[in-house]
C-alpha cells in the first residue's frame, strides 16, 4: 500500500461524498457532518497508531478503515433521513455493499480486502466479535477507538451548545425528559457500556456515551479523551443528582486507572 494508493482512494471518497447534495441546508449539514466527521477519524487513527507503535504501512492501512468506516452513513441519511440504523438500516453493512458495488478495494488481495471489511463491520456493535483472529481484532479495537473518540468531541460541542441550533440528528430524536432510566444506571455503575435498547431519553444517551470509556482499548484515546476533557464537559450537561454523581465517580476512577 504505498501513498498514491490511499490518495487515490480518498479522491474516491470525496467523489462519492459530492455526489450527495441537497439544497436543504438542514440536510446539508448533516452529510457535511459526516464528512468532517471521516476525515477527523482518519487524523485520530494516526495519531493513536503512531504512539501504539505501527509503521508508515500499517498507518496508510488504518487510515482505509477510518477513511470508508461510514460510507454508508451518506446513503442511510440521503434514503431515510436518519443515523438511527434501527429505524433505517445498519451503516456498516450498507457500506460494505457500496465498496463491493464500486470494486473500491479491488488493488487488496482477499486477505487484506476481509481485513479492511471486518473493521467496518464490527466499528459499530456493541461487542467486539468473539473469535475473530488477532490482527482482526487488534483493527477493529483501533478503528473503534478513534472513531469514539470523534464522536465524543462532536456530541460535547453539541450538547454544550457550540453547534448552534438543535439537530435531532444528532441526539437521534431521544425526548430531552427529566431523569434517566435504571438500566442505564445499573450498568455503569458497574463499568460497563449500555445497550441502546436501554436508552429512553437524551439523558440516557449522553450516558452511553460517557460509558464508551469503558470500552476504550487504547492509553493514547484515553490520553486524548482526557485532553478534550470530553467526560467534564459530558458532566457539565446532565442533571447533578446523586446517581449521575456516582456514576461520574466510576467514569473517572476508571478514566485515572487506565
Ligand atoms: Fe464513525
């Protein structure tokens, strides 16, 4: 894989992303969010795969992953006008199907080819596969790092307000309700992640998303999390009551662990 290669392969991308445009700036936006998105899940996935130790080959490889880790998001928002795979498709699937429908990988022998689609595919379930081989594995745990730790700058800046006006979008239509639900509460505080079949309200989505620490697999995230001071600036935006204070006690003491 040398550097011409993945120059090509992002001409591509950004080909296939121009051909989504809407007058809509609403809409818009949120293909340009996406966009923005990908390109800032390639820098991350760099920065972590320098520190952890991969080599300039290894790197241009990663930075496919994070480059076509949601290509299928454009297709979902532009046919259904949600990120919600429940309530659409599944984004990783349907990206898959795109990169085979336009034989973008068809440089990579099949090993590689399986490899760059695995990590797509496991990017975004909630568990990691159980019997996928070492190399598999170690991809996928870095593509879902670096794309967590994009989505934890992108929905702060939006709770906190940085983003200007509201974008369902985002917070996935949850109901912006007092209070957080049990479930939510029972896992975390157990240091594990939540199920979004748990999630009822945006409360209970900013916490799923403050539990994606325990499912971190990397110090340099965690390194950066903390820098973005992701988890504060979380804090700063849900209810101060004595579950999500205690709940804040375990995202921490494990944020200061690892
Ligand atoms: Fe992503």
């Amino acid at each position: 894989m040398d550097v011409k290669e993945l120059y090509d392969l992002k001409i591509w991308f950004t080909n296939y992303v121009s051909t989504f445009n809407f007058s809509n700036p609403d809409l818009q936006q949120n293909i340009n969010l996406k966009e923005e998105h990908t390109k800032q899940v390639c820098r991350n996935i760099i920065l972590i795969g320098k520190q952890i130790g991969l080599n300039d080959d290894e790197l241009r490889f990663a930075e496919i992953l994070a480059l076509f880790h949601d290509l299928g998001r454009f297709e979902q928002y532009s046919k259904y006008r949600t990120f919600m795979d429940s309530r659409s498709e599944d984004h990783a699937l349907l990206g898959i199907k795109i990169l085979e429908k336009h034989n973008v990988l068809r440089q990579f022998d099949d090993e590689l080819k399986d490899l760059i689609l695995s990590s797509i595919r496991y990017h975004n379930q909630s568990l990691l596969p159980q019997n996928a081989e070492k190399r598999h594995l170690f991809y996928i745990k870095l593509l879902r790092d670096a794309d967590k730790l994009d989505i934890l700058r992108i929905v702060v800046g939006y709770y906190s307000g940085s983003m200007g006006k509201k974008n369902d979008t985002i917070s996935l239509e949850m109901p912006d309700t007092p209070g957080i639900s049990q479930e939510v509460y029972k896992s975390l505080i157990l240091g594990k992640t939540v199920n979004i079949k748990d999630v009822n309200n945006l409360n209970d989505l900013k916490l799923l998303q403050t539990g994606w620490v325990f499912d971190i697999n990397f110090k340099p995230t965690m390194d950066y999390i903390k820098r973005q001071r992701s988890l504060e600036r979380m804090q700063e935006v849900l209810p101060q009551s004595d579950e999500i204070k205690r709940i804040f006690n375990m995202v921490f003491a494990f944020e200061t662990k690892n």
